[in-house]
C-alpha cells in the first residue's frame, strides 16, 4: 500500500495558508503529516549539523574574531549565529568546569593552618564558607554582565545606540573572557613558579587584546579610541567586580 507524502496546503498548527517552507503565520515546519524513515533521517541529520555548525562558528568567530559577532547582531545578521546568551552560558559552564577540575583540594594541614590563621579568613575557611563562595560566583558573574553593558554604554554613548545592543556585547566580550581564563588555569595546572607567571602575563595581554580588538570591529573608530574605551570599561568592571566579590565573601563570612 502506498504512503506517498501529501503536499500540505495549509498550516497544520494555525490553518494559514501556506506559502514556503515555514508558515509565515506561527513559523511552524511545513513537514509531512506522515513522515517516512527518510523524513526522519533527513530532519535529524540537518537539525544536528545546522546546529552544530552554527554552535562551531559561532565560537570561532567569537575567539578569533572579537566584536565581530556583536557587530553582525548590530547590522541585524542574526540568524546565522548562536544568540550571545547562549555563547555566555557555553564558555560559562566551560569556565567553572574547568575551574573545579583544575581545584586543588585541601589538604588536613591546609584546613588546619587555616583555622588557626588571623584575618577575615582565618577560622572561617571551612568547606560551608567555601562552598557559599563557589556556589554564589556563577549567579555574580551573571548577574555583573548587565553591570557591564552599563559600562559599555557609557563609554559608547556617542554611537547612540540603545542598551540592548550593549547588552549583546557585553555577553559576546564576557563568553571571549571565559575562553582566555579557562586556558589560564590550565596553564596554572602544575606547580612550577614560572610557568605561572608566564600564564599570568599571558592571559592579562591576552584579555587586553581582546577588549581592545573587541570594541574596534563592534563600535569602530580608531585604535586609539578603542583603546580608551576599552581601558574605561576594563577599570570600571575590574573595580564592579571587586565590590561584588567583597560582597560576596562577607556574606558568606557572615553565613559561615
């Protein structure tokens, strides 16, 4: 018995006619009713590599491209990328995974020095106090990402552009961070004083770089304008930062 697919006509999901792929009314497929294994192959396989391959160059070109991505968002090519939340939620969970793999425990003697120790540490760095810090730091750092596209709006305004789009960047600049401090503490990994200092000095010419690039290609001008704002919005988020760590650690300190 025949199972020929039958060409819809209308909407399943809205009734609206249908004119393309897509319904220009709810935006639903225009897929069969009665999908062969071939459908079902073919849907799967284009959902995986579409994806996939938006997911791959998106993350290349936020690396080796900075502001680019924030650029497209701004002349309206959006389709073809990864939404900038999504870029931040990815390098974010890269960032803190590798963080606690890299984590060197405690040792009894650390734990105990530490209890004995003066100072707003010494006696409350139990693991209660450890484990507020590092469950609250994801939700600072999230929460700080407006904070700087505040910050980037300010040292931006002549460009008269509204807060959303700030807001883009500050995602695509914060997910570019994650990427150069996850590489940072891989390079940390070991114990040798001068491999640590060269990934210091690494990762601080690497993060300056790409502020600096990241401003140019998103908002123009000239490098030495770019520069300038990227130096502004640098201090004023390193200074935002400081103050929620702070606040952070004595909450924690309090709730220890």
């Amino acid at each position: 018995m025949s199972h020929a697919p039958v060409a819809l006509t209308s909407c399943p999901n809205c009734g609206r006619d249908l004119d393309g792929a897509f319904c220009a009314e709810c935006g639903q497929k225009a897929a069969p009713l009665n999908p062969t294994f071939h459908d079902l192959v073919h849907d799967v396989t284009h959902e995986l590599l579409h994806v996939d391959g938006r997911i791959f160059q998106s993350m290349r070109l936020l690396l080796a491209r900075p502001g680019f991505l924030s650029r497209e968002y701004f002349e309206g090519r959006r389709t073809r990328y990864v939404s900038p939340i999504r870029l931040y939620l990815i390098f974010s969970v890269v960032f803190f995974l590798v963080a606690a793999v890299v984590e060197k425990p405690l040792t009894e003697e650390d734990r105990a020095e530490l209890a004995r120790a003066d100072g707003p540490f010494g006696g409350k760095a139990n693991p209660e106090f450890i484990h507020t810090v590092e469950a609250w730091m994801p939700r600072v750092m999230f929460l700080l990402v407006p904070v700087l596209g505040l910050w980037t709006a300010a040292a931006t305004r002549s460009v008269r552009r509204h807060y959303p789009l700030h807001l883009y960047f500050a995602f695509h600049l914060q997910a570019g961070l994650f990427a150069i401090g996850s590489v940072w503490m891989v390079l940390r990994w070991g114990d040798s004083e001068v491999m640590d200092g060269i990934a210091d000095l690494a990762a601080v010419a690497a993060a300056c770089w790409y502020l600096v690039v990241a401003f140019r290609t998103a908002y123009g001008g000239t490098w030495g304008r770019a520069t300038g704002r990227a130096a502004f919005v640098g201090i004023a988020y390193f200074v935002s930062y400081a103050i929620a760590l702070g606040s952070l650690v004595g909450l924690a300190l309090f709730a220890a």
